[in-house]
C-alpha cells in the first residue's frame, strides 16, 4: 500500500512539473510600414510607369494617410502632339504588413 501512495506522489509530482514548461514562441517580426524611401521609391515607379505609356510626367506626389496606405496624384501630359491637355490621376498605394511589398494603381 505504501509503494502505491509513493507512485501516486511521484506521478503527480512528475505532472505538475511538466504542466509549469511553456513553450517558447519564436520571436515576431515588427509589421513593416512606409519609409521616406519607400515613398520615394513609390513615386520613381509611378513616373516611369507613365513614361514608359507615352507621357510627360509633371509632379507625383504621395502622402502617407496610415502606416501602409499612401495616397495622392499624379500630373502629366502627353509627351507629344499640338493638343496636350494636363491630366491628373489619383494614385494610391498599400503595403503588405509582413512581407514588406507595396503595389500602387492611378486611376
């Protein structure tokens, strides 16, 4: 009869020491946002986008409204002809929280 009270003992022991053990979670990456090169970097791309379409690009300008939302305009002309109207678009651009990537859309 001892030996059994000396097993439960020790059993139980034995699952309250292994109940205390947490696993540790690998560390988490901080959410990536929008940095001043990111933006600049945002514009370049919208200039060249609208270059390499045919037009003369005036301004672009973007402004960043939440971490990983832009928003602004962009102006441009057609880079030839006697009738060259100035358009503007509106452009936005949104960032992946992890991976860092952006896209951006003028409409």
């Amino acid at each position: 009869m001892k030996s059994l009270f000396l097993c439960v003992g020790v059993l139980l022991a034995c699952v309250g020491c292994n109940n205390n053990t947490q696993a540790v979670a690998p560390p988490q990456r901080a959410p990536r946002v929008f940095s001043e090169a990111d933006v600049a970097k945002a514009q370049d791309e919208i200039t060249h986008d609208y270059q390499n379409k045919g037009f003369e690009v005036e301004q672009v300008s973007l402004i960043k409204d939440a971490d990983r939302h832009l928003s602004g305009f962009v102006k441009f002309r057609k880079a030839s002809g006697i009738i060259r109207p100035q358009l503007v678009r509106k452009c936005s651009a949104t960032m992946d929280q992890i991976s860092g990537k952006y896209i951006f859309g003028c409409q």
